[in-house]
C-alpha cells in the first residue's frame, strides 16, 4: 500500500487481467474487455487497474454503453478514483454515451 502521487499507464489485457487475479479480493478477471487503464506510482509501480467492457446486464448493451467491469488496487489511496474518472474519458472520447459500474 502507498501514498504516493499517481498517473495514469496504459496497461495490455493479461497484464490488467494477471493483476486483478493478484490483488482482488473475490472477483477473477472479467472475460472480456474494450480496453483498461492503470495508475503507476513515480517509480512506474502498477497500484491499480480498471477493466472497461461491454454491460454484463442485456438491457444496458445498446451500443452507447460501457461498464467498469473490474478495478483492483494494491491500497493505495484514491486509484479508484483516478481510474474512475480516466475511465469515463476514455469512454467518451471513443464515442460512447454511458459509463456505468
């Protein structure tokens, strides 16, 4: 667990995928994914990981929809946060209405 300040990295499907299986406490890794973010401390350190894809609810699969389907964190304080909102960015700049978790 850390303190340290935070960035975003850009972070490839098994790295996300193997850090979830590490760090979350009682969920494996989602099937699949659009695309995940992570947030890296000064020394480049991955603390946490955002998995977004499509809504796992029907209802909410309309094609201008995605979800935050896994985030998964060392401790460290406010990388939800900052993947939350890095995240809802990236969604909109691909075009997406919707971000939902």
């Amino acid at each position: 667990m850390s303190d340290a300040p935070l960035h975003l990295v850009p972070v490839r499907s098994r790295e996300a995928k193997d850090f979830v299986r590490t760090w979350h406490r009682h969920h494996p890794p989602p099937a699949g994914q659009i695309f995940a973010v992570g947030a890296a401390d000064e020394s480049g350190t991955l603390r946490a990981v955002a998995i977004v894809g499509r809504p796992v609810a029907r209802h909410l699969d309309d094609g201008a929809t995605l979800e935050v389907t896994r985030t998964a964190s060392d401790g460290t304080r406010n990388a939800n946060s900052l993947l939350y909102a890095a995240a809802w960015r990236a969604a909109k700049a691909l075009g997406y209405r919707r971000l939902v978790t």
